[in-house]
C-alpha cells in the first residue's frame, strides 16, 4: 500500500487538515479517490509535514548515511485463504512488492498479528507456515513482530501488519515527475485475477471459475528488468487495491501528463473478463496482487519489455500505452475501432450492478 | 469469450459504422432515445459517440431503476432498518444512493445491518441463516428483475419462511416511455429499446409506439455491435418513412416475452393505481405492488411505513436531464455540487445514470483535451 514519504525539512509547521469526510466508510480503504482524500487531507499534513511530495509505495530513509526503502502494510481480506494464496502469503508477496516497485531489494519483515479470540490454532499455524514459505521464496527474512488477541467476533479472524525494509537497485530511480511524453507503459501480465478470485471465493455469488489469485513477489521481474533497463525506468507500481485504472490515475496527476492505453493490448483472462461482464464491473478497478506497472523511458522500453518476458513468470508481459501531454492528469483508453473514453480511479469499493 | 467478443470484432464494427454514415442524411439532425440505462453505459465505455457521425444525437432514457427512484423510498426502506432486529438487504445498485440521511453504505458505516446480495433468493437465504431477525428486501428493477422477486417470494410463502419481506419499487418500463412521449418538449425520431426488459416483456407492448406515435424502434443488446446494428435498422425505416418494432437482439429476446416469468409476475404482483418517479413525477399505473395474498411478505403491509415524501434540491434539474430535454452538463449542479463520489441527483449514482456515465467518460474527456485537466 501506499506509504507516506517524509518531508525533506523537519519541524516545519504542520498544512492544514483538508479532510471534511464526517466519518470513515469503506471507500477510504478502497485504494480509489477516497483513500486518497485522507492519505493526502489528513495523515500526510499532520503526520509529513506536506502532501505536495508524490505518495509512492516505500519511503526513502536515510540511516547513518545509507539509503533505505522502508514501507508499511495491513492484510484484511476475506476468506482467509482462497484460490492460489491465503492471508500469510498476501502478507508477505504484498510487502515484498511495495518494496520491490520503488526499485528496492526486499531484505527484511516484521509483522504483526492481529488475532481474534476463538481462532483455531491449525488456522494460524497454517497462515504462519504461508508466511514462512512465502518469506523463502521471496528471499526475505522475517526478523521479528507482535501479537495481539482482539474479543470474539472483532477481527474476521486474524489480520496481519508487516513492515519492510530493504536495499536500493543501484541505477534505478523512481520517480513519477520524471515520467516524459514518449515514455511506454509496461504491465507484467493479465489484471484481475486476485480481485474476482477473492469475490468469488465469498461465495455469496454461486459463480464459478477456474481462477486462481496471483499472489507472487513481482521481485525477479523487476530485478530483471533493471539489470536490462535499470536507467530507464522512470516509475513503477503494483496495481493493487482500485487495480490498474487508479494506479495509472495517480502517476497521471502526479506527472501531469496523460496516459494513453489500448484496451486490446491488455491482458484480461476470460474468466475475468466473463465476471467482470456479469457483475457490471471494469477489470481495470480490480485488485491485483502479483502484477506491476512500469514507466520506461522510449529507448530502453524494449530492452524491458523482452527482460520481462524472458523473466520467469514474464511471460505474458506487454506494452500497453504510451505517455503524451495531453489529456494532462488524465488516463485515456482507445477501442480497437477508434471509440475513447477517460478512466477514472476507483470510486468507493467496486459493487456489482445486478439491475 | 463466446457471445461477447463477435460483437466486438474491430472489422464488423468499422463496417457498421461506414453503413450508418452512409445512411444518415447529412442535412438532417436524427435524436435517438436509449431508454435503457444499460445502454447508456455501453455507449460511454465503448466510446461509440466517437464513431458515429455527430448528426445523429443519442439521448438518455429514463431506463435506470435508481435514478427514477424518488428519494423517500429510500428513507421509508431505511427506516424499517433502524430496528436492530433487521437486516438491510438490496443489490450493490442500491447501496451508495443517497437518502435524507445518507446512503445504504453510510447507514452500514453507523451501524445498520446492511447487506449486499446478488439476487432476491440470496435475501431470502439470509433470513433462513438468521431466524431471529427480519430480513428485508429492497427490491428495485423494471421487470428485468420483477420476475426473481415474485419467485422469491413464491418460494417464501411455499416454504413458511416468516422472517421475511419485500419493499416493493418495481416499475415498469412502458408507463415511462409513454410519459417521455406526452411530454411537449421532447422531440424524438426514434427508440432504442431496451434489451433486458425485453427478454421478459417480449416485443410486442411496443407496438403502440410505432402504430400511434409513428416512431421506430429496435430491441438492442449491449454490446458495441448490437448498439450500432440498431441504429442502422432505425436510420433505414426512417429513410423508408416507416414506423415499425424490430427485433436486434433476438439471440436473447424471443418476441413474446417469456412467459413463465410473466406468469410469476401476475401471481404475486399488481399494479398500483399510480406511482411518484424522481424527475417525472406521478404516473399512473407504473408500478408493481405485492398482492393482498402475499401480504405477509410485503414490508408495506407488514409494517407501518411513513410514506416519506422528499422533494429534490430545487437547483438539481434531474427531471429534464431524464428526458432528455437537458443534457447533464446544461445542469446547474453537474461537476459541481453534484458529482459520482457525492452524487446530488440520482442520475449521477448509478453508472448507469446518464450524468455519471456523463461525467466519467465524457465530461472529463472533454475537459481533458480541450485544456489541462488540474493535476
């Protein structure tokens, strides 16, 4: 999730507190505009200082004169385990990635667990096991936590907080102000998959598919990419929750630019697609887990798209667009047969349309 | 995917588009009604505006239930939820529509038990799975959904399930075209019908349209393709000079409806002498109510329910924008007061409203290129 970058002066005087919401609802932990009102009207003056530096995924530190990524997350999701993951692993691979899209090597978690009484303790064991083979894979070590057991019935079971650290790629530089027309934007494979995974996984919806969440560290892939490409990369992001179209809307309003996308070169499952259709709801707002989105500047983008794809796991990677002044702030995306429209980020949580 | 993407073959749609160009006559403004808001929507998300040659005006219907809900509905339903004995139920349509006090959604975030299911029979599940509370449904839909509320509450009364009811808003779709017709500032040379509606009603209560009105209209499906094809058979019977009901959808609308849900129907619902709908006021026989046999099941029998009446904020001209003698833009809320994230008026909460299908793709889109969108 997104972290707050600190202020380069501290001490300065606190900006005001833009946030007027009278209460918290379940848009502003929805990842669209929302969350961003709060992150940027709340949290960012009183707790950074300013909310003009752009939010990025990881904060850089500087700790006895070395740079560290550093960055915070919180897993709720229910059920707890689905198709292809489970909250353990989420809690790891989604750590590791936010690290890994601000050009960091993820070195180290702690986490927190957040334990509602009555838990069964296979439940945990089994979610704690995720965490530890997840944390192998990834090649992080999971260097410490804390535990704290809420009432019956106040914690869907558990939840989990990590934090994580780790090492900047050397040569790669993130930056979304660096982002120039021209510049491709690259996806590392289909959109979706988690999100409807997770939706259908409820069973509130007697729909089925053979689906599984594509929960995974997007490391290698971004390791790879850098090693072909490092200098060009100008900013990525991992499209969680509000899924590609507010990931991309926040570069397009931290640029200033706009983005321009062709809606056949983006990969889609037909499963997806077929829920997405059914339930009224744009494969674009949908959650991801194990996918990330990158800007690369025009001479390298081919260097890292055929890195990415090479990569294991890169296989379905693509260019999708391509960055132009104009519609500035704004995400735009063609038909194959010449329509456009805007897209906007998510607003609210994604709901189904029936009627 | 099957039955979705030869409707939006690239090749076959250009062709489409070439054919309505050549049909148009360039000397001749053509105004189009799509009186389903599902159409709406697909004519915004695929950008069809942009292919179509700009002498032929496409204008929004009144066919998306929850914009045409008038705002004391929702308070009367959410007022039957104050009681923590009940749970909330209605589809995700429902759940960011603002009443007096606040949406569905901002109801739940204070506490109210409010559920989102998928269909009726989800809401009557939910009663079986807790007997000690009230489960009611908020039940809103032209008979594209009318059917699975009778069916659900069929099914309830068979199997004595007591702990259950139905808020009843079903409307219905013919009353509403008839009043966007009556109505002396509209100008319309023709209909797209809607598609949904149409697999339960059939084709023919639409004949009168094109008999007494003298307007042609086509049954279309939602996809790209099945928009322009109808536009195509409206621009050939008028060049002819005809008036008649054409069936564009017909791989999923049969011409006389279906009538197991049509009979479904008839056994639970009646209709009411009359009833209020946002921006059109009160038409006569519109809507459904629950039959006296099926009382148990009616929160509106069952309960004593105030019958709220809110008036919307004066400035707010969803009346026009309904039928579509104002644009949304031409609003005076529209991007201002009024917006998707704090909708004023109704048109702007459902995606299929036509001002927020507006403001997502178009109004921005127009904003965007003509000058810098503020970053």
């Amino acid at each position: 999730m997104a972290s707050l970058k600190p202020d380069a002066a501290p001490g300065k005087a606190p900006a005001k507190v833009r946030f007027r919401d009278p209460q918290i609802e379940m848009a502003h932990g929805a990842g669209g505009i929302a969350s961003r009102r709060l992150i940027e009207g709340l949290f960012a003056p009183l707790l950074l200082g300013s909310a003009n530096e752009p939010l990025g995924d990881s904060a850089r530190v500087e700790i006895a004169g070395a740079q560290v990524a550093i960055t915070a997350d919180c897993f709720v999701v229910k059920p707890l385990r689905f198709p292809g993951g489970s909250i353990g692993e989420l809690a790891i691979n989604g750590t590791v990635n936010d690290l890994a899209v601000s050009g960091a090597r993820p070195q180290s978690i702690v986490a927190t667990f957040i334990l509602e009484a009555g838990l069964a303790t296979e439940v945990l064991e089994a979610e704690v096991r995720a965490m530890a083979q997840a944390a192998r894979q990834a090649g992080v070590t999971v260097a410490g936590g804390d535990t704290k057991v809420v009432e019956h019935g106040k914690a869907d079971g558990m939840y989990i907080t990590t934090t994580g650290v780790g090492s900047f790629l050397s040569g790669v530089h993130i930056n979304p102000r660096s982002v120039r027309p021209g510049d491709k934007v690259l996806l590392s494979g289909p959109i979706g998959d988690h999100g409807i995974t997770i939706l259908l996984a409820r069973g509130e919806l007697d729909l089925e598919a053979d689906l599984c969440s594509d929960t995974r560290s997007v490391f290698p892939l971004v390791e790879a990419m850098a090693i072909a490409a490092g200098p060009g990369i100008r900013w990525m992001r991992d499209p969680t929750r509000g899924g590609v179209a507010t990931s991309l809307n926040e570069l397009a309003r931290d640029c200033g630019l706009g983005l321009h996308l062709n809606e056949d070169k983006i990969p889609v499952r037909d499963s997806v697609r077929g829920a997405c259709e059914l339930l009224g709801l744009d494969p674009l707002h949908i959650a991801n887990e194990g996918q990330f989105l990158a800007v690369v500047a025009p001479e390298y983008a081919d260097l890292a798209l055929n890195a990415l794809c090479q990569a294991d796991g890169g296989a379905e990677a693509v260019m999708i667009g391509e960055v132009h002044q104009q519609p500035a702030g704004s995400v735009l995306i063609t038909t194959e047969y010449g329509g456009s429209r805007i897209i906007d980020m998510l607003v609210g949580d994604p709901l189904p349309r029936i009627c | 995917m099957k039955f979705v993407d030869e409707f939006r073959d690239p090749e076959v749609i250009t062709r489409t588009a070439e054919e309505i160009r050549r049909l148009a006559d360039p000397n001749r403004h053509y105004r189009l009604m799509e009186v389903c808001g599902g159409h709406t929507h697909a004519i915004y998300r695929f950008g069809l505006k942009d292919i179509l040659p700009p002498n032929i005006e496409l204008i929004h219907g009144p066919g998306c239930p929850v914009c045409v809900l008038p705002m004391g509905r929702i308070d009367d339903g959410l007022s039957l939820a104050q009681d923590p004995d009940v749970i909330f139920s209605a589809f995700g349509d429902m759940m960011r529509v603002p009443g007096t006090q606040g949406s569905p959604l901002e109801h739940k975030a204070r506490g109210m038990d409010v559920r989102i299911v998928y269909s009726p029979s989800d809401a009557l599940k939910l009663a079986k799975a807790n007997p000690d509370k009230h489960v009611m449904f908020f039940a809103i839909g032209f008979e594209t959904t009318a059917p699975s509320s009778a069916l659900t509450l069929m099914r309830a009364k068979a199997e004595g399930i007591r702990n259950f009811s139905l808020f009843c808003n079903h409307v219905t779709i013919i009353p509403a075209i008839r009043a966007i017709l009556d109505s002396p500032d509209m100008r319309l040379d023709a209909f797209i019908g809607p598609g949904h509606v149409s697999t339960v009603i059939g084709c023919r209560p639409y004949e009168w349209i094109a008999k007494d009105e003298h307007k042609p209209i086509a049954v279309s499906g939602f996809e790209p393709l099945d928009l322009l094809q109808s536009i195509v058979m409206l621009l050939r019977q008028l060049k002819a000079g005809e008036a008649k009901v054409e069936n564009q959808y017909k791989r999923v609308v049969p011409w006389e409806g279906n009538r197991a849900a049509l009979r479904a129907m008839a056994e639970v619902f009646e209709l009411r002498p009359y009833f209020e709908w946002r921006g059109l006021g009160f038409i006569s026989q519109s809507a459904l109510r629950i039959r006296d046999s099926y009382a148990e099941w009616d929160s509106e029998q069952r309960f004593s329910i105030a019958g709220v009446r809110v008036t919307d904020p004066k400035a707010a001209q969803c009346g026009e924008v309904l039928k579509g003698v104002l644009k949304p833009a031409q609003c005076k809320l529209f991007g201002r007061e009024c917006t998707p994230e704090h909708p004023v008026g109704a048109l702007m909460v459902s995606s299929e409203g036509s001002c927020a299908a507006y403001y997502n793709y178009e109004h921005r889109k127009a904003m965007a290129t003509s000058l810098a969108w503020p970053a």
